[in-house]
C-alpha cells in the first residue's frame, strides 16, 4: 500500500467488513497525552519531534496511514529513524512505546488488531515478503520485545521504500509501452 | 428495545465507508474513519461517551462491535437526559478528550455529508447540530440526538 485507502478500497472491494474496522480504528492516532516531564530524551531535542506523543505516533500509526499529506504519515516514520544516530536513541523509543502502550491498553490492542490486517491485505494481494514482516512487527508486540518491533520496523520500512519503487518504475514502463 | 427504529434510514459505518470510497471522498472518509474508535481514555462513566458519541457515528454494526447505535438509543432511553448531559459535560471538558472530541466532531461531520448524499437532509442537519454542540453545549447535542430517533421511528 502507498496510503491507508489503498487498503480500504482493497478491503471494502473484497466485502472484508472485520479487516475495515480492525485496520481503520487504528488511524487515528493515540488520545492520551503523555506527561510532558516524564521523559528527559535526546530524541526531543530535534525541533522535527516536538513532544512525546508525537514520536510513539510516528512510531505505531504512521506506519499504517503510508504516505499522507495531511498528517503524520510513514514519511515522517522514515525521517525519525534516520535521525537515530545513538544506542541512547534505540532505547529511548523502545522507552516511549512501552510507556505509551501502557499507558493507554486501549490503543495497543486495536494497533495490534490493525496490523493484524494489514498483514492479511499484503498476503491476499501476494506481497508476502511485506506480510512476513509485518507479522514479526506482530510477534514482537505480542511478546513485548520493542527491541525487535523497532529492528523490524526498520526493516518494513526498507521493504516498503523498496515496493513502492517498483510500484512507480511498473507504472513508469506501463506508460511508456502505452 | 430499538425494535421500534426503522433501520433502513439508519447508517450502518461500513456503507458510509463504502460511499466515500466509490466517491473518492478521500478527506471525509478520513473524517469519518480516524472518528470509529471509542475514546483511549479510561475514566469512570466513559461508557456514556463510548455510546452516545462512538456508539452514535459508528450506526448499525454487522461485525459483532460490541458499542453501537442501538447501545446509543438504549441510553438515550433509559437514562434521565440531565444524566447524561452531566456525564457528557464531565467528560468533554477534560483536556484529555480534546483529541477525541476533534475527531469526533470532523466525523459527525463526514456522516452528515453522506446524509445528505442520501437526500435525508433533515437528518443531515440534526447531526451537524450534535457536530458543532458536541462538548460545549451537550443538552443541544442529546435534544438533536433525541430528534434524530424519532424521526427514524418507524
């Protein structure tokens, strides 16, 4: 997928009403505020992430919105972990999602169920090597290793770079034959 | 007791999202989805917010979500409207649902416009009207809440 609604217009042309719902009541990102002088991070001292809330965005919902204009989009998920330059760094976001997921259960179990289906729609459109990692994003959650969540992570994200490459050069020789 | 509803004019949330995405509405599909998910927030009385917000834009459910447009309608009936308002009231002036209550409203908003696509302009605007006293003015939101089952009584 470019963006969510490559998913939703996937899923809606299939009649999959559960993956819909599982996958869109995740867009949204998280409600709670974080409390601001609970953490003292590198990370926040580039002026591009300006508060916590943000980061544990960028680093959960940004990744299903896919490219977006409007919002923080998985371009932005891109730029940050570029950005991470130190070990320090790691652990701080690896800090942030288990803060953020404990703080709010709520938002962790419908980002689960949302990645959930985003695996499914690579698997049914025959982008298994995406779906495989996705579902070790999935496992990782699942066991609480935010270690392995953010290495695969990174990992999605060069995958995904790399499709959407090939998604354009494809469209590219398409336009060209025609 | 919501036996008495008449269902076909009554929403269900994934033919809104249907629509938008035959009509390339991206911007109001995007309203109305970000707008699904019930408030993060666990506080005492949420419940009240879950249905009568959440519960209301969600509509007619048919993947077994627990909170719907029926639970809506069940509180609408069996609680005094000054309950309900006071929760409201309680709720929505917290700092912390300003993030839910943005998209709450934008999705209200969203699921107006798919009422007036489907030429129910009076229902249009009883759900502009929850939009814009949505957490500000809550006994306006419930009257229009109220309105709103009666002119979907069968």
């Amino acid at each position: 997928m470019r963006d969510w609604m490559d998913v939703v217009k996937y899923f809606v042309e299939c009649g999959c009403d559960v993956e819909i719902y599982d996958f869109v009541t995740a867009l949204r990102g998280i409600d709670t505020e974080f409390p601001t002088p609970f953490f003292d991070v590198d990370v926040l001292k580039d002026p591009e992430y300006p508060d916590i809330r943000t980061i544990f965005k960028l680093l959960t919902t940004a990744v299903l919105r896919g490219t977006t204009m409007y919002a923080y989009g998985i371009q932005d998920t891109i730029r940050l972990l570029q950005s991470i330059d130190t070990e320090k760094k790691i652990k701080e976001l690896e800090d942030i999602l288990r803060f953020g997921f404990s703080l709010c259960p709520h938002f962790y179990k419908h980002f689960l169920h949302a990645l959930y289906a985003l695996e499914s729609y690579y698997r049914q459109i025959g982008e298994s090597p995406l779906a495989d990692i996705v579902s070790k994003m999935i496992l990782a959650l699942e066991n609480k290793n935010l270690e392995k969540y953010i290495d695969n992570l990174e990992y999605y994200l060069i995958e995904w770079r790399k499709w959407v490459q090939r998604q354009e050069n494809e469209q590219e020789e398409d336009e060209n034959e025609f | 007791m919501s036996s008495d509803l008449n269902y076909t004019r009554i929403h269900k949330w994934n033919d809104v999202i249907e629509h938008f995405v035959l009509h390339r509405y991206k911007q109001s599909l995007w309203d109305y989805v970000t707008s699904l998910r019930g408030a993060d927030i666990k506080v005492d009385n949420d419940n009240a917010v879950k249905a009568l917000v959440t519960g209301f834009i969600r509509g007619i459910d048919s993947v077994a979500i627990v909170v719907d447009i029926t639970t809506c309608y069940s509180y609408i009936c069996s609680y005094h409207k000054q309950h309900l308002k006071n929760a409201l009231d309680e709720l929505l002036s917290s700092d912390q649902f300003s993030h839910f209550k943005a998209h709450a409203r934008l999705g209200l908003n969203a699921l107006a416009s798919y009422y007036s696509d489907k030429n129910e302009k009076k229902l249009a605007s009883l759900i502009v009207k929850m939009s814009t006293s949505l957490g500000t003015y809550n006994s306006e939101y419930l009257n229009a809440l109220e309105e709103f089952f009666e002119e979907v009584k069968t």
